[in-house]
C-alpha cells in the first residue's frame, strides 16, 4: 500500500485517519496498524475493531482507561477531522463505528463517473502474473471442471489486467505422456494414408481416444506397439512427431471453439513445451539434495507429507509432477512472472501443495507467503447433476462442453421467441438478431452460475436456475443493463453532457446503499 493521502480505496483512507488517531492517542503503542472493516450491523459503515487489543496491551501499563469502551473513546477523540466522516459511535467493547458522509460519498461517485472506473484499479505490488487456467488433455474430454477453469481463471486474469497487471494467460495443457503411444498408433493402424486426411475424418477425438484405448486394453502386440510408439515419439522421430502434431491439432480445434463462443483469450504452452527444460531442473534439485531414489523411482520428500513427491517414475519416465516442476522454473525465470496461479479443481491440492514446498526447499521461491515472487492454487468444487451426482447429459456419459454451451442458447432463444410472439413483435427481429441475442443472454448465464456460487464447494448446474429471469442471474443483469440503456436513450439527452452538468444526490436510503457498493468495488 504506496498511496498518497486523498488516494486509494475507502478502506485505505479509513484506515489512514485511524493510523493517526492511534499514534496520536497511544504513542507508546505504534507498532499497532488499524483494523478496518466493513461494518456489519446498521450501526455503521465501517468499523475500526483495535479497542479490545489495545486495552488488553495496555491496561497493566497505565491506570488511564478502565475499559475497551474508554480506549475505543479516546480513539474518536483523536480522529483528525475529515470530510469522509459524518458521524462516529462507540458500541459494546470499544468497536468504533464509522458512518461516511453522504456528499462526500456523492462527490466520490461523481468522480469515479467522470475519471472512469479505471482510476480505482488496486494497487498491487506484483507487475508480471501467470494465470495457468482451462488447461484441457488432448484427446481425452473437456469437461464441466475444465469449463469451470476457463470461467473462474479468466475472471481472475481480467482482474489482475484491470489492476495494470501484465498477465500471461497459459494453456496448459496435457499434450504430453503414454496416452500418445496407443493413440499414434491407432491413427496409424485405422487410417494408413492418416497424412493425407482431413481432421474431419477422424472424427471425434474422444471416440478415437476410447477406441484406441480398447486396442490397447485388448491386444497384448497393440500395446506393446504403443509403448514404444512413446519411446519413438519421445525419441523425436519425425514420423511419430508429425501425427503427434496431426492429433494434437485436432483437439485444439475443439478447444478454440469453445473458447471463442465464451469470449476467452487463452495462449497454449501444453506439457511438451517443459520437456525440454526437466533434466535440467531435476539436475538442479538434484545438486541441492532434494531428489532421491526410492523404490526405483526417483522422489522429493516433503516435510509433513506421508507420500513423496514423484518425479522420475520407476520406468525412468517424467510425469505431470516433473512437467509442473519446470514449468515453475520456466516462469520463474525465463518469464519472471511475480506471481503463479493454477486453476484447477479442489482435488489437485497435494499435488500444487508438494510442488511448491519443493520449489521452496530449491529456494525459487521466498519462506514468507507474502513476498514475491508468489505462487496460489485456486481450487473449486465439483459441477454437480440436479441428482447430486457429476453433471452428465443424456446423451453421453460426460458433458461435452460444446453441447452444453448449444443448450444454453437454444433455451434462451426459445424463451426469447416465445416472449417476442406474446408481444407480437417477433416480426420485428432478423434471426441473426435472435442468435446474436441467444447467445449473449445463455453463455454468460453459464459463466455468471459459475462465478456466483462458492467457489470451494461443489454445485449443482441448473439451466433452469441460470436462465431465470429474476433471480440473481445473468439474465436478470443483462435485462437490468438493457433498461437503462433505453432510459439513457429515451431521455434524449446526451449522457456525456449529462456526467458534467448534473451532480449526483443519494437522496434515498436505496441510492446510499447502492452508493456504498459503488465505492466499494475496488477494495471488493
Ligand atoms: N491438464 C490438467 C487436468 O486436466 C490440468 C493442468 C493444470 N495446470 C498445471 N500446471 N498442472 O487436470
């Protein structure tokens, strides 16, 4: 927090006026910082929660103050006066309630209106971040935790870019490992001219996928084939590099679908792009002590971990935790990102807990949480079905991404066809308009479900939770943000011209609440 005074959230100003009032009323006591927050009861809008800690420090010191209440007194009697404060009380255990000054709350809207919102961006110490998120497996599904991912790990990137953040949105994903052998090998077997073939032949990956692992499952030469297609592969002959490269291309396809019908910016660095880098990195673990050989694996153990870290399997192969260790060398230091986030669900835990408790044993990474560079797993639920099971479709097992996204169009469109006829005004819409509007109106009621529930916990996906139009949904925003648009427009007037010549009021008790919300956003 590097802010000039009159600068930063409402939270950060707060907190300054308190700063002085405390050194001004218990100088002996600076190491205490201000505990600030917003206020839960009516009572107030924020609070300042320090009076009970103080007391406790100072009671056997000094006979001056014969309660929290007292010490929470002589905290408002040495607030520098402000144009922020409208008023201030002292409930219970000395809690100091804050209540800001409507004009100045107005004066602070107006403000934020005219300079735009990006002038409240935070602050944040870190420049540079990596936001691993969506991440799919070639070849295999991309599933509704996938989806969730791409939602939660695109909000945070959008964020971290609103704070001026440079963000590298990475794809990370598994285009890498044993599955290829079996999968090469099966393109080669069903489809010998497979160079010369559209991707349209093949035909949907997941089949193949599952057809292919049938072969291998089956037939004992198949999968011996297979295994040592991935040694071939690995080895960087050109033949197994190119129809690596041929199936590969084919789910990014799929990928990129899904992705522009969301309106997400991903950039793919998968897997294979850390191979390279692993003997190294392993080779620096290596000199540092950290990696030894147990059960003819090569490991990393960790400090309080029953199980260690495995990153050369017994069978001399790297795995998912190998590829994780460099990809971490590799933005650490060839990118120097400042700070690492992975999105992916809750389950994967462990394994981004190990990895960063080895990247700290190796020293990349500093003892103390808090400086940079930094490193977070964001992990999130399940997406439940409506019978508390993992959301599957009727059609298929798993829920391929696409269908699901078509579904939440289609609902939306028919529900917008059906009000446009009640209205008798279906004539008046061309039907790139209802698509356009369809789509709009169903894909961000997927990503507005997702964002709005818990993070942590599972949740159960509900079209038609997500497609109601009065619930705290998307829908309903988008119909809010509609309405004023055609207020804006019905007026007539000008809404720039508007912005400079009139002053906002929060004449009603609603207006202030909103207002209170407003100022809030950036330290929200
Ligand atoms: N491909 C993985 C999966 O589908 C997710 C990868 C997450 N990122 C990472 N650096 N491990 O579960």
């Amino acid at each position: 927090d590097k802010m000039e005074d009159g600068m930063g959230t409402v939270k950060q100003q707060i907190s300054r006026l308190f700063k002085n009032s405390l050194s001004a009323a218990f100088p002996e006591e600076s190491s205490v910082e201000p505990a600030v927050a917003v206020c839960t009861q009516k009572s107030g809008d924020y609070q300042c929660n320090n009076a009970m800690g103080l007391f406790s420090k100072i009671k056997g010191k000094t006979k001056e103050f014969k309660s929290p209440n007292a010490v929470g007194q002589a905290i408002v009697r040495n607030l520098p006066p402000s144009e922020i404060i409208e008023s201030t009380s002292v409930a219970g255990p000395g809690f100091v309630n804050v209540i800001l000054s409507n004009k100045w709350l107005a004066k602070y809207i107006q403000s934020m209106l005219l300079d735009g919102i990006e002038k409240w961006a935070p602050v944040l110490s870190v420049t540079k971040a990596v936001v691993d998120f969506s991440s799919p497996n070639i070849a295999k599904e991309m599933h509704v935790g996938h989806l969730r991912s791409t939602i939660i790990g695109d909000t945070l990137a959008r964020m971290l870019e609103f704070s001026n953040v440079e963000v590298l949105r990475r794809n990370h994903v598994g285009d890498w490992g044993t599955q290829f052998g079996m999968l090469i090998e099966y393109l080669f077997e069903k489809f010998p001219n497979w160079e010369d073939i559209g991707e349209q032949a093949i035909g949907d990956l997941q089949d193949f996928y599952k057809a292919s692992k049938r072969r291998f499952d089956e037939d004992p030469s198949f999968k011996e084939r297979a295994q040592l297609a991935v040694v071939r592969l690995q080895g960087g002959e050109s033949r197994y590099r190119d129809a690596w490269k041929k199936i590969c291309e084919i789910s990014r396809r799929e990928f990129d679908l899904v992705y522009e019908r969301l309106g997400v910016h991903l950039e793919e660095k998968g897997e294979s792009f850390y191979n390279l880098y692993i003997p190294k990195v392993l080779e620096e673990l290596t000199n540092k002590g950290l990696v030894e050989e147990s059960e003819g694996a090569r490991v990393i153990f960790i400090e309080g971990q029953q199980i260690p870290l495995i990153v050369v399997k017994k069978d001399k192969g790297f795995n998912y935790a190998s590829t994780d260790l460099a990809a971490l060398w590799y933005r650490l230091n060839v990118e120097e990102a400042k700070w690492i986030i992975y999105l992916t669900d809750a389950g994967q835990q462990m394994h981004f807990q190990m990895v960063f408790s080895a990247a700290r044993l190796a020293g990349w990474l500093p003892k103390d949480d808090n400086e940079t560079p930094k490193v977070t797993h964001v992990g999130f639920g399940l997406v439940l079905g409506s019978d508390g099971k993992r959301f599957r479709t009727r059609s298929s097992e798993v829920v391929r991404l696409a269908e699901l996204l078509d579904e939440a169009k289609d609902r939306s469109k028919a529900e917008l066809r059906k009000r446009l006829e009640d209205n008798g005004k279906l004539a008046d819409w061309t039907e790139v308009e209802l698509d356009q509007t369809a789509e709009a109106v169903g894909y961000a009621a997927v990503k507005y479900a997702d964002l709005k529930n818990n993070r942590g916990t599972n949740y159960t996906f509900s079209f038609e939770q997500m497609l109601n139009d009065k619930g705290n949904t998307a829908v309903y925003l988008l119909y809010a943000h509609a309405r004023i648009c055609s207020i804006i427009r019905k007026s007539g007037k000008d809404i720039e011209e508007l912005k400079k010549t009139k002053s906002i009021v929060l004449g009603h008790a609603d207006e202030r609440i909103l207002g209170l919300n407003l100022i809030q956003f950036a330290e929200v």
